[in-house]
C-alpha cells in the first residue's frame, strides 16, 4: 500500500513588527530617556544617547560622498533611455522652483503674521557668528573644486555634484566606450544602496540616540523661548506638505493626494528622523518609481532634488529665520529684503547641499540681506528639533515633482501609482533582476 503523503499544517504567520511603528517607538524611547537622563542627571545615559546619535549619523555620511557621485552620474547617463530628456530636465527644475517660490512666499507671510522674534526674551548678546557661513562668492566659487579627492573627504557636496555631471556628460559624449565604465558605475551604486539599506533598518535605534540627546541636551524650556518660531516652522512645513502639495497634485497631476502619502510616507518618516535628504535618498527614489514615474527618469529627478530641492531648509526655514533674527536685532525689513528672501530661497537652495542642518544657507540669506550672522548662534540649540520637520518637507518636495512632471507629460502609470501602499522599508530590495534592454520612455513632444 502506498502511503499516503501527510497534508502539512500551515504555518504560523509570524508577527512582523512595521517600520513605521519601529520609528514611533524609537520616538517614544527617545524622550523617555532623554527626559530621565536631564531630569535625574543620568550622566552616563546622556553619553549613550549622544553617541548612539552620532554613530547612526556618521554611518549616513559615510555613504553620502559616493552614493551622490555615482547617483548623479548613473542618473544623467539613464536620460540617454529617455526621449525629450532635455523637456523633462527643464520641467522639473521649473517645477523645482516654483513650489520653491510658494514655500518661501509662505513662510514670509507666517513670520509676518506672528513676529516669532518679539516677547523671547532673547537680545543681540545672545548670539555668536557660526563657524560655518556663506556668501554669494563663497558658494559660486565653492562650486568648481581645486582637486579631486578634497570634496571626498570633506564632504564638499556641491563640488561632488559639480565632478558627476561632468562625468555624466562626458560619458554620453563617449557613448559606447563609456560602456564599461558605466557598468561599474552601476554596480557600485547598487553596492553603495545595499549598504545603506542596512544604516537604514538602524534608523529606530538612531532616533533613540537622536530624539535623546536632543530632550537631555535643550529640555523644554529653551523650546520655550522659541515656541513662536518652532511652531512656525512647523506649521509652514505642515501647511507646504499637506496644504500645497496635495493641492498641486489634485489639480495639476490630477491624481490621489492621498495616494501620494500612502506611496511617499517611508521616505518622509526616515527623513524626520534622520534629517538627511542624501541619506534619505534611496529611499525617496524607490517610493517614486513605486508611485508610477519611470525609473529613468527618477533616477535623474531624485539625487538631483537631493541636493537641490530644499523647500524646508532653504525656503520656509531662512525666511521666518530672517524675520526672526532682524526682530531680535532691532532691523527693520523692506520690500526689497523680502525680495531678496524669494531670490535666494528660489536660486540658492543648493547650498543646504542635503545634508543635516541649514547653516549655511541661513547665513547665505543673512549676509545677502546685511543681517548679524551672529544671529545663527541663537538658533542652532534648536535646529536639530526643526531640523526633522524641515527633511520631511524637503524629500516629500523631491517625491511630489517627478509625480507631477510625469503625469503632465503623460508617462506616469497610473496602475501603479493607484496601488503604491506597501512600505519598501519593511523589506529590503531585491537584487535587479536581468532583464532585456529597455526600450525607451515616451514623452510628448
């Protein structure tokens, strides 16, 4: 008698805890300790929290000078897959300033409504002149490096940018004999991802360090000092992200505003934590193609809204700054500072380099409008607190533009786009598989 193979018992669907609910929790733990630590004086639980901070930031950063090389050259030479690439590149630097525009407009109408200097009890002696600034020459010089390795191990972003395009574009010149060396390029910008997916699933222990340090460090009663300027920050982001985008993204791509968060919310809660555009960068990118844009194309739109598109560090943020800081210094503000806010906020985003922090476009738009760059010195105790409200704007920013380029000029999938819900940190990515060459995107003309 032949036996009879044995039906076997399902298995147990194992508890998988969510990434998102992994970062909340990270939240929690973070003031938890944090509040322990000041409140009790646990000295040697403000040393873990600060160091356990600033691993997970350093192993962000380690990444940050290869991963946007090798990004910004593989994306400008995949534009080569895609028809009209100059169209697209222009639409969405277009795009990039126009919701520029409409952050920083509303940032100067916030701090115009609540005067976020006046009643802090803060004067000009407060204040100290950081040690990092910038000016118009600075950053236009800064630009072109004087060799290669410097922007490397100084993290010169900029001037890395600046080596990645030029190498992009001269490996389009070359066409076919850049071939080999663009597959490495590929190669090693999957390696460097790969990498970095691992400091990634680190981000809820990082915001334990992160959150920690911050709470152990100020406490609450500086952000009393600055609750009008730290609710105005935030409520400006708030009003960008979930006031003007969506509003853009039901009218002008016409799609899901909804859809949109359910699709860009893994990028925009690592974001918060981390405060790192760059480091948040492969994320972003994955999220986009998720939403339906072309991965051609958002392989260009992404690492160059990395570094470029800074909606909450370089717009909304420098402007009530500018407000706040000319408040506290007694100097009154004309039509043609406010100006010159929109002009630098709009051309000189680039400078945030889409790193932590937003000093040096702050002291870009001070120096330009002959305000004391001494008045950095009194913001940079709470910076790291708005600093996570000002990435999560920045990276939903570099998500929405490629959606609303791409569904204007009719090459978003839609399917795709309706059903982008799943969270690509809650697995990591698969390896690529081989596949036939692609065929080249579409666009109108």
């Amino acid at each position: 008698m032949s036996a009879t193979p044995q039906a076997q018992a399902p298995a147990k669907a194992s508890f998988k805890f969510p990434f998102w609910a992994q970062i909340i929790a990270g939240l929690a733990l973070g003031v938890l300790f944090g509040w322990i630590a000041r409140s009790q004086d646990v000295s040697w639980l403000a040393t873990t929290l600060e160091k356990v901070g600033d691993i997970f930031i350093q192993l962000l950063k380690l990444a940050i000078a290869p991963l946007v090389f090798f990004a910004i050259l593989v994306s400008i030479t995949n534009l080569r897959k895609v028809n009209n690439a100059a169209r697209l590149a222009s639409r969405t630097l277009l795009w990039f300033m126009i919701t520029s525009l409409i952050a920083v407009g509303i940032g100067i109408a916030i701090g115009l409504l609540t005067d976020p200097g006046s009643g802090t009890g803060l004067t000009a002696a407060d204040g100290k002149e950081p040690k990092r600034t910038g000016s118009w020459i600075d950053f236009l010089t800064g630009i072109v490096p004087t060799d290669i390795v410097t922007p490397f191990t100084e993290l010169k972003v900029l001037q890395i940018v600046f080596l990645a395009v030029v190498a992009g574009i001269a490996a389009l010149q070359l066409g076919g004999k850049a071939k080999p060396v663009l597959d490495l390029a590929e190669s090693v910008l999957e390696l460097l991802q790969k990498a970095l997916w691992w400091v990634i699933r680190l981000a809820p222990i990082g915001t334990i360090g992160l959150i920690g340090t911050a709470i152990a460090t100020y406490g609450w009663d500086l952000i009393g000092k600055y609750a009008t300027f730290t609710a105005d920050v935030y409520i400006g982001c708030a009003i960008v992200m979930f006031g003007v985008y969506p509003l853009l993204l039901a009218t002008v791509a016409k799609v899901s505003p909804v859809q949109f968060f359910k699709g860009a919310w893994p990028a925009i809660q690592l974001a918060f934590v981390s405060r790192s555009s760059v480091g948040t960068m492969p994320v972003t990118q994955k999220v986009t193609e998720r939403l339906g844009v072309p991965k051609e194309y958002a392989s260009f739109a992404v690492p160059f809204g990395a570094t470029t598109k800074m909606d909450g560090c370089a717009a909304i943020y420098p402007a009530l700054a500018a407000i706040f800081i000319a408040q506290i210094f007694d100097v009154q503000l004309g039509i043609k500072e406010y100006l010159l806010i929109v002009f630098v906020s709009v051309i000189g985003s680039a400078a945030t380099a889409g790193l932590t922090g937003a000093t040096v476009m702050l002291t870009l738009t001070l120096s330009t409008l002959g305000l004391p760059l001494a008045g950095v010195g009194l913001l940079m105790a709470i910076d790291p607190i708005l600093d996570m409200m000002r990435t999560a704007t920045n990276v939903a920013g570099q998500a929405l533009v490629p959606v609303i380029v791409s569904a204007r000029e009719g090459i978003l999938d839609k399917e795709a786009y309706a059903t982008a819900s799943a969270s690509p940190l809650d697995d990591e990515p698969a390896a690529p598989a081989e596949t036939a060459p692609q065929e080249k995107v579409p666009v109108p003309a």
